[in-house]
C-alpha cells in the first residue's frame, strides 16, 4: 500500500476523531455560543477575573505604586499607556479591552515600547459647547473614533458631561455646561460620533462629581429634585439619544452612599428608569466595597486590584453576593464586548492622518469662540498693514488644554503669536522679541515631567513680564493694535481659588499699562481669554475695546484665533456658562467646596482616610437655582448672561408662532431669523419656557431647545422650528416620585440670550399631566434648607 492511500485509510479518520473530540472538549465561545452558555462554561475565578481590570501601566509609574501595577498582564495589553483594559480569556474567545482617556482627545502617553504616541488635541468640551452645534459636536466625535480606532483602542474614556456647578470647577474644562440640556445634547452628539466608528464610548461621571476637592470622600448631599432636574438630566438626555455602550461611576458620595455602589443610581434609575443597555465601570480606583459595587451593578471594577478578584470569590462562596448577580454584570461586559474592534480583531493601522483632524479642531475652535465686546467695531482686524503689539505671555505660549487625565499629547500647539503671523500679519518686533526671549527663559527654567508629575502639580501659565515702559510708549506709536492675552488652567484633583477668579496684580497692571498708552494714541486694545474656566471680566472690561473668549482652543487655537481675530471666520460661539460680576454673587460661593470633617478614629487606626483624603461633606444649599435660573430668577445682573455672543454682523427675529393655543401631547415653536447686516454669519436661537408656579417655587425660565442657523449671508432668511414634549413642560414633584406638568399658562420665549429675548407666545395646559413616575431614590439623609425665590 502507498503512503498517501495508508494515510487517506488510517490517518485520516484518526485525526478526523481527535479534531471532533477537540472540538467537543473546547468550551463555549463568545461569538458563537449564547452568551449564557458561555457565563454557565467558566469557574468563579473567571467570572471575577472578568469584573475586575486588567490593570493600567505608565512607565514612572511602576516604581511609585508597584502593589497596584501587579495586576497587569503586559502580553494582554495591545497599547502600553492606556487608562486601562479589561481581563481575557482566550479558551472562551473573550478579548481584552482597552480603555483610554478622555474628553479633549486621545490621553496615552506611550504605545509599542518606546514609540512616542502623539493625538489632536482637540477644543476642550468647554469651547465646544459654546458652538452649541451638536453637528459640529458629532463630526469631531467621529474624527476622534476614527483616531481611537485606528490606535487600537475599544472605549475612550469620554464624554465627560458634569455641570458647572461652580466656576472653579477644577474639571470644568472636560465638562460642557451649567445647563444640563446643553450637557446632555452635547454630550449625546459626541457619543454618536465616536460610536459611529465601531467603537464605545463611555459617559462620565455618573453622578454630581462638581468638584475635585477631596473627590474620593465627598458626600454630596443634593436633594432629589435637584439631582432629577439637573444633575441626572444630562446623562439621563446622553442615554436616551445614544446609548453609550459605558457610562462611569464617580468617586463621590450622593447623599451618604458612593455612586459606585448605589443601586438606586446605577440600576433602579439608569437602568430600570432609563433603560440603558451597557455596562458601568468604576472610576479609577473609586468606592470602598467591591461587593458592594457589585450588587449595585457596578460591573466592572477600574483599573483592577487582585484584593478586589478575591473579596468578590470569597463573596460568593459565602453567599453573601448571589452568583446571579455576578453573572448578570459578566454578562453586560460580554455584550458590549461583541461589539469591540478587539473582539472583532480588527486589523488596526498603528497610525492615522492627524493632519485632516487638525483641520477640523481648527474649524471647530473657532467656530465655538466666543466674543464678548465689540466696541466701534474694534474686530475684525481686517487690515494686515496694521502692526499688531502683541502682550500677554499666554500668547506665545498657548494653554491649549487642561491638565490631569483631560491632557492630550499632541505633535505641536500654535501659539497665538503663530497664528496672527501665518494669517498674514506682522508683530512689533521690540515686544515679540522681548516675549519671545522671556517666555523662552522661563518655560526652559522647567524640567520634564512625568505623567505623575503633571497630574499632581501641573505647571502654571508663564508669570507676566514685567514690562519696559519706553517699549510699551513706543509699542503704542508705531503698532495699530494691542492684543493681551491673559490665561488660566487648571484641572483633575484640585479645584481652583477665588483669588484664581480674578486678574492677578501683575496682569492688571500689564492692562492698564497697555490701555492707557493705545488709548492715548486713539488705537484699540483687545483681549483674548485663553482659560479654563469661568474668570471675572467686569472690574476691567471697560479698559478693553474687543474681548475674545477662547478658552482651551485644543492644538490648533492660534490659529482659530487668527481666523475669528481677522474675520476669515464670523464669531457665532455663545456662553454655556454665565460670567457673573463678581465671585461672591455666584449661589455656590458660600458652600463651594463644601467642609472637611474629622477623621473618625476608628477610620484613623485602620488607614481608611489619609491627609490627602479625608472626609468631607458639600451641601448643595442652592438646590434648582444653578447659573442663569438663579441669576435671572433672583434678578442679579451678570457680567454676561448664558447664551450671550456677540457676531460680525446682526440678525432680525420675526414673531414667534405657536402651532397650537393649548398643549396636547406636544407642540411646535417657530421663529424666522434673517441676517440684517453686512457679512454671513450664524445666529444661535434658543427657546426658554416659564412654568406655572402654583405648586413648585420654579425658577423664572429654563432653556427647552436650541438650534443654530446655516451660514445666512446678508439679508438671507432661515426658518427653525423647536418642538416642546410633555417631559419639557415637567419639574420633579419629590413628594409625589413624579416628573408633573402643572395646570395653568406657560410663556414661551425665544431670544439671543437667557435675557435678550426677541420674542415671546403663550399656551395654556388644562390640567395637570403626570408626564413619568419614578421611584423614590438617593434620598437626602439630612433636611437641606434650599435657597427658594419668594415672591
């Protein structure tokens, strides 16, 4: 017999029986059994493995918390440098995940060893809110998924979509509003964009994380009606519009018990309420029971420590957690990861054209700045032949985003000096030189840090220099006109100071300085706000001409700012956050950041609590009166009211129309706007509704919907049309657990601001409409005395 018919005789079947009995012997695998057969298939050590991260790594951090890092797998890990990934289990085809920050852009400081890893760095949430174009929003979410996808990654760690309680919010930059309907379209736009691109996304931080301030151990105590109309709206508009496939528990407290282990929160509301249909991660490192976190829903427990796998095996051999529930949360793991680019194994390029995204964070920065004065048409500055005196040391050194894990290592950052000179124009050269020469010194005066580093003590903008006075005289005759640019950051793990609010001495005197001598040669002084946060404007505005709002414009802000400063692009950007006259006269001053309590000392003897966490406690006394509703309710002047922005051009309202005189199930709102001036430009119509406040204290009026014009030339006309739903007309009835309509005559009002109001109608609801119930949740443990408006 020949070899080939012995094998075709003998062989074949043989191996034909072992390759059967291997395949009746492999357990199931995701993809292809159900998912329940698959969960039935593993022991409890797998099960807790898949509830549990897989770990993080960054290079300096390896010696500075070596315990943590046991828990890495390096051989799972595709991209050295992420936030994190998730445990694999190959026998079973189960993948692991990687996980990134955040909300500016891809955070990953390393990939493939020794490789430099470079992203955009992209307008910070803050600016692009106040595009309030959830189009434009959507379309960077896209580039960025692209970007994500590309480098391998599962789930950026974004958006992040907290409310401005305070404006010294340290995270504000990462956050998009005061206003949680702001919030949640944004945030629900970036969503779409990124999961466009096949991968996930993952909303943050659920819920009331409004501070940085002792962020692990905070009690937040809020009422439920503050939480259900503001705080939980937001995430509540993200979920609903676009299903992230992850949302991210927060480190604090709400009302006594951590988010990450609420169930209240995580799964009476966000799931069974809103019907969500991803999975929950921790915040790194967050909560204080993994058990606890388990049976709440907390699903996966960020970025894993090997305690954590044990306490939850040692939990149900005890019966202290159900099997089931552990099953349920691997179960929510393992369906959003069918999803994952990992699990698909897509190919993934390493790479991706970073420069078609730098386009697009330059369009949108500048299409979100805002400007606050115009005084004698000051801006644009249309001739290139004038000679701009640039001062103001940010403007060579652009702050283009925050710090902490909101970072972005991006391949370069244009100042603002680069931009003006790309655009075509030409600085003084005795100041350029002079800050040129001075920020260089003082940015080499600082050694490299590390990731660590940066994130504990991140570096303040370049001190002003103290400036020459025959420089400036001279500057004054020969330039045509001055630009300042002052600058603020800031961002996770410390919140800002009062004093951070305002102008520091040395900026002040650098403004007066420079006004005085421009004005006194009849040339304009504008300034540029490169900050990450809400800073004070009235005690000097009048000593400016122009004012340009540009927050943390992302790597291309020179730029977007050389685009709005020259008229290349009109302005169109509004506030998502009001600038009030004063620190003081903000309704959380009083109790921003709450207080810091003693440390127990049975807490003490067991190292529960350190110097740099102790407990603490914030009372959110305001209640509902949150930004422009108590600025407007109370009647305190603000420095610039939310939804303010000011154009090139103007814009005509026409009447406002309702499409019906009562309400009955929903109705429409409808307002034409034409463009009355000399240049196109885009208008920004927003629609606010006051309820009747025969029951609730309510505040005065609440922003319902939004939309932005096209590009209108001059004399061009668009119709935009808002829809009102039941949910639209409802405040949170806490003794009844219901959203309520109340009976009675509701106002409309549409306007160019939350006070410029251009037109306004009526309707009447006949009688009082349930519009949802819920279920009594996150109940205060304490009475809360809240501000209330008295008539």
């Amino acid at each position: 017999m020949r070899l080939s018919a012995f094998r075709r005789a003998f062989v074949g079947p043989f191996l034909l029986a072992a390759s059967v009995a291997q395949a009746q012997n492999q357990p199931p695998q995701l993809g292809t059994a159900p998912i329940p057969e698959v969960i039935k298939a593993m022991t409890l050590e797998e099960k807790a493995n898949l509830v549990v991260g897989n770990g993080f790594y960054l290079p300096d951090l390896a010696k500075l918390m070596p315990q943590m890092l046991k828990n890495l797998r390096p051989e799972q890990s595709k991209i050295v440098g992420t936030a994190g990934t998730t445990y694999a289990l190959p026998k079973f085809n189960i993948a692991s995940l990687a996980e990134s920050d955040g909300p500016s852009g891809i955070n990953v400081y390393y990939q493939s060893g020794s490789r430099t890893f470079y992203a955009t760095a992209w307008p910070s949430p803050e600016l692009q809110a106040c595009s309030w174009d959830t189009a434009l929003v959507r379309q960077v979410g896209r580039a960025y998924g692209h970007e994500a996808k590309e480098y391998g990654l599962d789930i950026p760690l974004a958006p992040a979509l907290n409310l401005h309680r305070s404006p010294l919010g340290g995270r504000n930059f990462e956050y998009y509003s005061e206003d949680p309907l702001v919030s949640g379209r944004m945030a629900a736009a970036m969503v779409q964009g990124l999961q466009s691109q096949g991968i996930g996304s993952s909303i943050k931080h659920f819920a009331a994380n409004n501070q940085e301030t002792n962020r692990n151990t905070v009690n937040t105590i809020v009422s439920e009606r503050a939480l259900r109309e503001l705080y939980l709206r937001g995430f509540e508009i993200a979920v609903k519009e676009a299903q992230p496939w992850t949302v991210m528990s927060s480190y604090n407290k709400i009302n006594g018990t951590y988010t990450s282990e609420s169930r209240d929160l995580l799964t009476t509301i966000l799931r069974d309420e809103w019907g969500f249909k991803g999975f929950v991660m921790t915040d790194w490192f967050s909560g204080t029971d993994p058990v606890a976190q388990q049976r709440a829903g907390n699903d996966l427990l960020m970025p894993g420590k090997p305690e954590e796998t044990q306490k939850i095996i040692a939990a149900v051999q005890s019966k202290a957690l159900p099997e089931s529930v552990l099953d349920e949360n691997v179960a929510r793991i393992l369906r959003v990861m069918l999803q994952a680019p990992s699990f698909k194994k897509y190919a993934y390029a390493d790479h991706t054209d970073l420069t078609q995204s730098a386009r697009l964070a330059r369009e949108a920065a500048a299409q979100s700045m805002v400007l606050l004065k115009n005084s004698a048409a000051t801006l644009p500055i249309s001739s290139r032949k004038q000679l701009v005196s640039l001062f103001g040391s940010t403007s060579y050194d652009l702050l283009a985003g925050g710090s902490g894990s909101g970072t972005v290592n991006a391949t370069y950052k244009v100042s603002l000096a680069d931009g003006l000179t790309r655009a075509g124009y030409t600085l003084e050269q005795k100041v350029q030189q002079a800050y040129t020469q001075y920020v260089g010194q003082e940015l080499l005066k600082r050694p490299k840090q590390t990731f660590m580093q940066q994130f504990a003590k991140p570096y303040k903008p370049v001190v002003e220099l103290p400036l020459d006075s025959a420089l400036l005289v001279q500057s004054a005759k020969t330039g045509g006109v001055a630009v300042i640019s002052f600058g603020r950051v800031a961002g996770e793990g410390t919140d800002r100071k009062p004093e951070d609010f305002y102008l520091t001495d040395a900026e002040k005197s650098l403004l007066k300085r420079v006004s005085t001598a421009f004005h006194a040669q009849g040339k304009k002084v504008v300034v540029v706000l490169n900050v990450t946060g809400v800073v004070d404007v009235a005690q000097w505005r009048d000593q400016a001409d122009a004012i340009v709002l540009a927050w943390l414009p992302g790597q291309e802000g020179g730029n977007a700012l050389a685009d709005v400063l020259s008229g290349q692009v009109n302005p169109s950007g509004k506030l998502a956050s009001t600038f009030p006259m004063r620190y003081a006269d903000e309704p959380t001053a009083k109790n921003f950041p709450g207080k810091t309590l003693p440390v127990p000392a049975s807490a003490a003897s067991t190292g529960v609590f350190t110097s740099a966490a102790p407990p603490a406690e914030v009372t959110y006394e305001e209640g509902v009166y949150v930004g422009y509703r108590y600025y407007n309710t109370f009647g305190v002047k603000p420095a610039y009211e939310f939804g303010y922005g000011l154009s090139y051009t103007t814009f005509s309202y026409g009447p406002l129309t309702l499409s019906a005189p009562t309400f009955s199930g929903q109705l429409t709102a409808t307002v034409t706007i034409t463009n009355t001036g000399k240049v196109a430009g885009k208008e920004v119509a927003q629609l606010y509704l006051a309820a009747p406040t025969t029951k609730l204290d309510k505040p005065s009026s609440e922003l319902k919907g939004f939309a932005k014009t096209g590009l209108l030339q001059p004399g061009q006309s668009q119709t935009l049309t808002f829809t009102l739903q039941p949910h639209d007309l409802a405040s949170f009835n806490t003794k009844a657990s219901a959203w309520v309509a109340d009976a009675g005559t509701y106002a409309v009002r549409v306007g160019a601001s939350s006070l410029d109001v251009k037109g306004t109608a009526s309707f009447k609801l006949a009688k009082e409409l349930v519009v949802e119930k819920t279920h009594k949740s996150l109940t205060p443990q304490v009475a809360i005395k809240e501000l209330q408006f008295k008539k």
